[in-house]
C-alpha cells in the first residue's frame, strides 16, 4: 500500500468524510513537497511508515501513531521554533467531531518529536525513535542526510549554522540515549552516536 492508499485508509477508519480525504491528501502532499524540504518531505514519511510497519505489533495505539507519522512535520520553517506545536495544532484542528482518536496522545506524540525525550507513553517512544533512525544510517547514507538539512537552512552562512547544527548534535550526545525504545537502543544507539561525533568533527 503506497502513502496516498494508507494515509486515505486510515482516514476513512478513523472517522473522516470520504469527500474530504482525497482534499486533505492533495494538501498533505503539497506541504511536504515544497522546494524547501530536501528531508522533511514524503521520503522522510515513507521512511517512518516502513519503520512503523514493522514494528506496529509493539504498538498499543496504532491509529494514533499513524496520524501522528502523517502530521508531525506538517508545519516545518527552519525559522520557527514552534513547528512541532503547529503541527500539532493542525492534526487536531482537521480531525472530525466523531474521530475515534485519542487527541490529547496526538497532540502530546507530535509535540514529543520536537525534543525526542523519554516518554511514559511508549507508543510515543517508538514514533520518536522512527524520527530518529536516520541518525544510525550507514555513514554514506549519513552524509546525504547531513546535506539535506544543510539545504533546508541555507538561509543561514556557515558562521551560524554550524555553531548550532553542532549544538543541537551535542545534545543528542548528552542525553542517557538518542534512542527511547530497547529495541532501537540495542540496534542503533552505538552506530547513531557514532555518526552524530564524526559530523560533529567535520563542522
């Protein structure tokens, strides 16, 4: 099932008017194909979905994660600072009076991926270890992603930007784990911190 069929299935299941979906789908797409997304965009939902997919046995909240998967990023300027609680408020905003979703999980799971810390949801961890798979990638496939964002701010010289890329990589450095889950702590914790040092020392 491609995105449009999964994104317009969940839709349906959890309430939507059939007239709407498609509208809302258009929508969806156009956000996350602007010119300025080289990895906020539908590769990085395609990338999530997969993960999802394979992990959604785990999951006690599956519709909400999805919904969750499809909006996070709905709002993304690299000169804001609230996307994530926009996007948030946009998943919700859309959502009809019938939805049989949890909400308040939507809104706190997307709001989550904003500072990727540990939750005492779990579902909310998987979805914030999805979002953060691309940091263990392989080193090649590392440096593409690397790129990617470096496109997204290129509104800012290297004089800013790298200062804060390599702050905000620091971060993910001083927190107990990068990843939320065991599953992904034991699979990608060491090959992530690996990738996020060797970035740091080519800033």
């Amino acid at each position: 099932m491609n995105l449009q069929q999964l994104f317009e299935t969940l839709l349906l299941k959890i309430g939507f008017d059939q007239s709407k979906i498609v509208s809302l789908w258009h929508d969806l797409e156009k956000v996350y194909s602007a010119k300025s997304r080289h990895y906020h965009n539908l590769t990085h939902l395609d990338e999530m979905i997969t993960l999802y997919e394979i992990h959604n046995s785990q999951l006690q909240f599956r519709d909400e994660v999805l919904y969750s998967i499809f909006y996070h990023d709905y709002v993304y300027k690299v000169t804001r600072k609230d996307n994530e609680l926009k996007s948030a408020e946009h998943a919700l905003l859309i959502l009809p009076l019938n939805a049989t979703l949890n909400k308040q999980l939507v809104f706190d799971m997307i709001c989550a991926t904003q500072l990727h810390q540990h939750n005492e949801n779990e579902d909310t961890n998987w979805l914030i270890d999805f979002d953060l798979k691309i940091l263990s990638k392989d080193w090649d496939d590392y440096k593409i992603y690397c790129n990617q964002i470096r496109k997204e701010y290129k509104i800012y010289p290297n004089i800013l930007y790298k200062p804060g890329r390599k702050k905000a990589l620091q971060h993910f450095l001083e927190n107990p784990f990068i990843y939320q889950t065991e599953v992904f702590k034991t699979k990608y914790e060491v090959k992530a911190r690996e990738n996020i040092r060797k970035e740091i020392s080519t800033l």
